[in-house]
C-alpha cells in the first residue's frame, strides 16, 4: 500500500496534468471555434447564435454533472465520461458542419454539455487534495493557465499548416487526454462522506454566502466587457492581431506568476478579503480601460492587474466555496459558481456590454464594467462573515 504522501504526490501531479489538457482544450476551443465555422461558409450571424450555446449550457449543465457527482460520489468516472463524450462530439464536428446550422446547433448542445462537468470537478478534487491550502491549491491551478498559454502559441500555427477545418481532430485528441489523465486520476482518501450539518439551500440563504454569489454574479458581468470586447477595443485603436495575442499572453503570464506564489498573500490575509479587493482591482482595471484611449503603457498595466481580478479573485473564490460547502456539497458549489457567475452574469453582461459599445460608445462599455464590478465590490464586503464550518473558519490562512 502506497505511503500517504507518496500518494497524495501523485495524486497532485495528476491534478496538474488534469489542468494542463483541460485549459489547453479551453484555449484550442475558444480562440478559434469561430474562424472553423467561418471557414464551414457560416455567416456571421449563424456563428453568433452557434457560439451563444456555451454561455447557455454554462447556465444549465453544471448542475447537473455536481448533482451527480456529490449524490453518486463518482467524480473520477463522471470526468472520464464527460471526456470521452466530448472526444466524440468533436469528431462529429465536421460531419455535423456539412449538415447545416441546425445539426450542427444540436451537437454543440451536446458537446458543451458533455465538457461542463470536467471544470467542476477538477476544481473540487483539487481543494480537497490541497486541504484549504491556497499555495497548494494554487501550485497545482498554476498549471491550467500553463495550457492555455502552450496551446495558443502552439496551434495557431499549426492550423496555419494544416487549415483550420483540422480543428476538431487537435480538440478531440486533447479531449482523449483529458480522459486518459482522468483514468489514472487517483486522489487520497478524504474525510468520509457524512450527511452534511446544513443542508445545501440554507447555507445558500445566509448572508456571507448569498453575498458571495451575488458578487461575482456582477464581478463576471463586468468581465464581459474583457472577454467580449477587448480584442476589439484593441483592433479599433489599431493594435495588430500579433500585438493583442501579445496583450492576452501579457495576463497569463501574471496570472500564473499570482498562483505560484499566492501563498504568501493568503498566509496575511483573510479569503473574504483578498475576494473584495480583487473586485475592488476589476473596477480600477476597467476604469482605466476606458480612459485608456488606446494607450500602450496603460492597457499593459490594465493586463497585468489580470492576475488580482483573475488568478486571486479565482484562488479566493475556491477557498471560500472549500470553507462554506461540505464535502458531499462540493462539486453543487462548484457548479453554482459556473452557473451564477459565468453563465448568468457573463451572458447577461455580454449582451449589456455589446449594447452600450454599440449604442453609446466603446469607452462607455468600459466604464458601465468599472460600476458593475464597484456594485460587487460592495456586496463582497459582506462576506466577511461568520459563514461556513466552525472546524474551518480560517483554514485557507496557513
């Protein structure tokens, strides 16, 4: 039988290479989902109503895969069969593709339901292997923003030599990873899955919680003005396509910087507080955006803060759902966030945003983001409460 820490070891290098494939299929998808259907003779219109099916399914799917796995407590099986049902997925892509806009629609349906769990469920195995540990924690999360990184420089090029219609073979052999690593993923035995002290409703009415949700609800909705816009904020100023994958490369790299050495942040001070200060950051970020005026010095700045309103705003959000949210509750947690923050805020800000950029001005979607992600800041200021189980009140300050 395998020593403790031997196998706690292995169990976080496997976490590590389950980030890696993970993002590194998040950063294959997402920069370049949209130039295969341009190239499949889709319309810009029909690729705007075929990538909204993510940001949907974010809304709905989550749940559901951390129903499953906190009920079943098969997270490691529910991760091989989300990987391999998206393997599948996206070599029916092409097929799909030939078809028409409406198979192809159902099988992204199919496809972002299939990936929505492996997130999920990868971020709460990782918190309880790291204990509540923020530098553990963040030593192992580091790792998906080192695949996305690698994945984006890598494969820009080579679809450049094999033509983007080969997209989905790159996609679905990265997927097999993802499946691979998570057949050998074996974590150490945690604490034993116990009917938990509060159920999963009432610990979402109290107030330090509720905040929380409502907070990043809004802290997301602003960060669609980032993830929606900027690339074109930066084109309209007159930024080459070389130079903003530069400016996004510019934030992962700070943001992997912020997970290595997190540690020393979470050791001074509180969750709760490093969560309001990194909204705090976010407000500041897209103020300065806005009055930016396409200057170089200060969009470097506003991409270098990526790794507070990211990489610690993400590390402090793990580590509150870790402290509030019981073992048989952690992957439902986990998926709320999703849902809530990502799904409902980023949607619903992506539509505001797009609305103000075109209705008023760029600069003005920058600054209605500044006062949604100030709005958040506000509320994150009540998670400073006394929420969560008594045997872990401050175990993410070690």
């Amino acid at each position: 039988m395998p020593h403790p820490l031997a196998a706690a070891a292995r169990a976080e290098r496997q976490l590590r290479a389950l980030y890696f494939c993970y993002f590194g299929y998040v950063g294959t998808l997402s920069p370049y989902l949209s130039l295969y259907f341009e190239a499949g003779g889709y319309s810009v219109a029909q690729i705007g109503l075929l990538l909204a099916v993510p940001q949907a399914l974010r809304i709905f799917a989550p749940p559901v895969w951390g129903l499953l796995a906190d009920r079943g407590g098969r997270a490691g099986r529910l991760l091989v069969t989300g990987a391999l049902l998206t393997t599948l997925f996206v070599a029916l892509l092409p097929w799909a593709t030939a078809q028409g806009q409406a198979t192809t629609l159902a099988l992204l349906a199919l496809l972002f339901f299939a990936s929505a769990g492996i997130g999920p469920i990868a971020e709460s195995s990782a918190l309880a292997l790291a204990g509540g540990d923020a530098g553990r924690y963040g030593a192992m999360r580091l790792w998906g923003s080192v695949g996305f990184v690698v994945t984006v420089v890598l494969v820009g090029p080579a679809l450049d030599l094999t033509g983007v219609r080969a997209l989905p073979w790159f996609l679905a052999a990265i997927a097999a990873g993802i499946a691979l690593v998570g057949l050998r993923l074996a974590t150490p035995a945690g604490p034993p899955r116990t009917v938990p002290a509060v159920r999963l409703r009432a610990r979402l009415r109290e107030r330090p919680v509720a905040a929380f949700f409502a907070a990043n609800f809004l802290m997301l909705f602003a960060h669609a003005a980032l993830y929606v816009l900027f690339s074109l904020y930066l084109q309209r100023h007159g930024y080459s396509r070389s130079a903003i994958g530069l400016f996004w490369a510019v934030s992962v790299i700070a943001e992997i910087a912020l997970f290595r050495w997190q540690a020393v942040l979470f050791d001074r001070f509180s969750a709760a507080g490093l969560f309001a200060f990194s909204i705090g950051v976010a407000a500041l970020r897209f103020a300065i955006v806005g009055v930016s005026s396409g200057g170089l010095v200060l969009l470097l700045l506003t991409q270098l803060l990526h790794a507070i309103t990211f990489g610690l705003h993400h590390s402090a959000s793990m580590a509150l759902l870790h402290r509030w949210f019981e073992p048989a509750q952690q992957a439902r947690a986990q998926a709320l966030f999703v849902t809530i923050g990502y799904g409902c805020g980023g949607t619903l800000g992506g539509l505001a945003m797009s609305s103000v950029w075109e209705n008023v001005s760029p600069e003005a979607a920058f600054t209605g983001a500044s006062l949604a992600a100030a709005a958040g800041c506000l509320i994150a200021l009540a998670c400073r409460g006394p929420a969560g189980r008594p045997d872990e009140a401050e175990e993410t300050r070690r």
